[in-house]
C-alpha cells in the first residue's frame, strides 16, 4: 500500500477511481432520499395547491418523477462503469494503439482517435436515449417524436458536428502542438470566439435545421409582448413561434441569440395553454434575467472556468503520471495532444460534480430575482397561474426532496417561488 501512494500514478488510479464511486454514492444517496419524498407525498396534493392541481396531475408528476429518478439512477452507474471503461480498465489505450497501428501518428491520426470516441460513445448512448424518448417520454403521454424524425435529428446532428466540429478540432490540436508551452491561452481563445460565434449563427443558421419558426400570427398578443419588451426597455429582432409539439408535449419559452441576433421563441404548445396575460407574464420573467445581467455573468463565469479548465489541462498534458495514473500508455515519441484531451473529458466530471450545488443555488437565486422582475413588471398572480399550469403540463413534482433541491434544482420549488409572488402561499 505505502508503494502505491508512493508511485504518483498509483496514487492518481486510486484518487480517480475515489471521486468515481464517492460522486456514484452520494447521487445514488440524493436520488433514493427524492423518490422515497416525492412517493411519501404522492396521495395528496400540498394544501396550498390543492384548489388548483388536480390529485390525478399530482400524482402523474410524482410517477413520473420517480420513473426518471430510478432510470436516472441506472445511467449513472452506466456513466460510471463506461467511464472505467475507457479508463482504468484500458479502453482508450487500446482504441489509441489501433489508431496508430493502423494509422501512424499526426494531426489527421489524432482528430481520428477523438472522432472515433465520440462515435463509438454515441453509439453507446443510443439505447438510453431510445428508452427515454420512446418508454418514458411515451408512457406519460409526452413523447411526439416519430422514429423517423428521431433519426433525421440524428443524422443533422452528425452532419453538424462534422461541419463544425472537425475544423475547431483540428484548430485546437494544431495549437497544442505549434503553439508551444502557452498553447492553452490561445486554445482558451479560440473556444470562447467559438462560443459567442455560436451565439450568433444559432438562432438563424442552427436552429432551423430542427424546427420550423414563424412569426408570431396573433396580432393582439404581438403588441402586447412589444410593448412589454418596450416598457421594459429591450428589443429583439423578432417573436416566433417553434413547432416544439411535433417532438414534445412539454411547453416553454426562451430568449436565444446574442446582440442584434436576440429574438424570443414560444413554444406552440405553451400559447396552445396560457393565456395572454400568463404569456406576457412569462416573458417578463424571461426580460427578468437580461435586466439582471444573469446572461452577461452566466458568460463571464464560463469564460473565466474555461481559462482555468485549459491552463490546468496544459500543465496535466506535461505529467505522465496523468496520462497512466488513467490507464494508457502515452506516447513516448509522439504527441499525445489527443489523448490528453480525452482523458481531461473523462477526468473532469467526477472531480468537479460536488460544486454543482454552488451553480445550481446560484441559479435558483437568479430566478428568483426574474421572478420578483416579472412581478414588478407584470403580474405577480398570472406569472403564479401560468407556472402551475407549466408545472402540471411538464408533470413536474410540487414535492422534491430538500436535499436534491439543493444539489440539483437550476430552480427552485414551486412553492418557493410562488410564495414570494403570492404572499398567502407559505412554504413547506
């Protein structure tokens, strides 16, 4: 044991393979303390929304979050043993030796070696995105996707990442090999500009390729909403309409782009529900956090991780430790810029899953804050009325587990949120 700690790759295996079945521990712990909560609550819906939610759509929103939670639970442990997989148990490494076998080493091998992963963990990832989209999703009356549109988003989806994603691969792993030892502040660099570029071409050039949108028809809820962007100060190039419904019962409304290219998008299944004052109100919510500048920080904030992500891989990339400590072998002749970034993707997550709940109560208090804006601005009691009718539309539980709240909810709990807008509304 005392040479195991003494050899840096030992002691990396066994931190590694620690922080795998830890985070496996205590999302297993938060996901049982969730369903035993939400199934405690089940027959009954809280007092405060009893007038307003149906004891049949309580209970569908309780099934239905415990049915996601248990299958949940079985990808995770499936992440975890792919993981090792690829990992400790040799998986890259020998992906990695047939590559060069076959292929020699380079540039062109390299970007191989990373599009191979990639497909082989799509492929992978099939079966669970099947059971979810066509068991789950279909079960509780959600799922609209056909298996022919769920494989021409497929296939878009690979046509668009070898469209952009090849060339931004081959810019970053020719930066980390003629770039010198400050390669990863240029890569940093190239990623964000890639980032915002992204920001840019989406709502216009990406977007359409998966749905149709068109312009907002109903005349009176148009003026409406421009004079609620113009009350509170905002413009966007336009208000659409997404034929969300033909993939998804679940309704929702966003702003997308950046600059000039912002516009706001309503999906057809949530005008299909709320009314107009419920519509204005949430989309004041939506003005809520441009006001509050949550977007502008949410980018500095990934902006200032990234730079820190990239200058810890370059001093990682160096360690040889990293790259066996892994299970693989690097290089010894060669570049290994490739397998480093790998083993960075596969590394990362496990060492970094135990700040998710700082992020996630950073963004239950930006949405509070978009809430008390919409209140200010619309209507406290439409924005209540429209995200119970969401809530129930989406079967989303009114009765999560405190604890998974706190580690996982990117927002809070509606009886949280509605007793800041409705004061009679008293949390649990």
């Amino acid at each position: 044991m005392n040479d195991a700690f003494a050899n840096p790759s030992n002691l990396f295996s066994l931190v590694f393979a620690a922080a795998l079945v830890c985070g496996l521990a205590l999302k297993f712990w938060l996901a049982t303390r969730q369903v035993k909560h939400v199934l405690a609550h089940r027959s009954a819906v809280p007092s405060v929304f009893a007038d307003r939610i149906a004891l049949a759509a309580h209970q569908k929103a309780a099934d239905y979050t415990v049915t996601k939670t248990r299958f949940g639970m079985l990808e995770l442990a499936w992440g975890v043993a792919v993981t090792l997989g690829w990992t400790l148990l040799g998986g890259l490494d020998a992906l990695n030796d047939a590559v060069t076998q076959q292929w020699g080493q380079g540039l062109l091998p390299q970007a191989g070696l990373i599009g191979l992963f990639i497909a082989i963990n799509a492929v992978i990832d099939i079966p669970c995105s099947l059971y979810g989209t066509f068991v789950i999703e279909k079960n509780f009356g959600f799922n609209k996707t056909t298996p022919q549109l769920w494989l021409q988003d497929l296939a878009k989806s690979l046509v668009l990442g070898l469209l952009i994603g090849t060339p931004l691969l081959l810019l970053v792993l020719w930066l980390m090999g003629a770039a010198g030892a400050t390669w990863w502040v240029w890569t940093w660099g190239v990623w964000m500009g890639f980032n915002v570029l992204a920001m840019l071409i989406y709502p216009t050039w990406i977007a359409p390729w998966f749905n149709k949108f068109q312009p907002l028809q109903d005349e009176a809820l148009a003026t409406r909403v421009q004079a609620l962007m113009q009350r509170c100060g905002f413009k966007a190039q336009g208000f659409y309409v997404m034929d969300g419904s033909k993939r998804s019962a679940h309704a929702n409304a966003y702003f997308t782009g950046f600059g000039a290219s912002k516009r706001v998008v309503f999906y057809d299944t949530l005008l299909e529900r709320l009314n107009a004052d419920e519509v204005d109100a949430v989309l004041a919510h939506e003005l809520g956090h441009f006001a509050h500048r949550h977007i502008q920080k949410r980018v500095v904030s990934l902006f200032a991780l990234s730079l820190l992500g990239f200058a810890l891989l370059g001093w990682l990339c160096t360690q040889v430790w990293f790259y066996t400590g892994l299970g693989v072998l690097p290089h010894l002749h060669g570049s290994n810029d490739a397998l480093a970034l790998l083993l960075f993707m596969l590394a990362l997550p496990p060492f970094t899953a135990f700040i998710g709940p700082i992020f996630s109560g950073l963004s239950r208090r930006d949405e509070f804050q978009a809430d008390a804006y919409a209140v200010n601005k619309s209507s406290g009691t439409h924005l209540a009325s429209a995200l119970l009718k969401l809530y129930e539309d989406n079967a989303s539980t009114l009765t999560p587990d405190p604890w998974y709240v706190r580690f996982y909810y990117s927002h809070p709990p509606a009886v949280q949120r509605l007793s800041r807008m409705q004061p009679e509304v008293s949390p649990a």
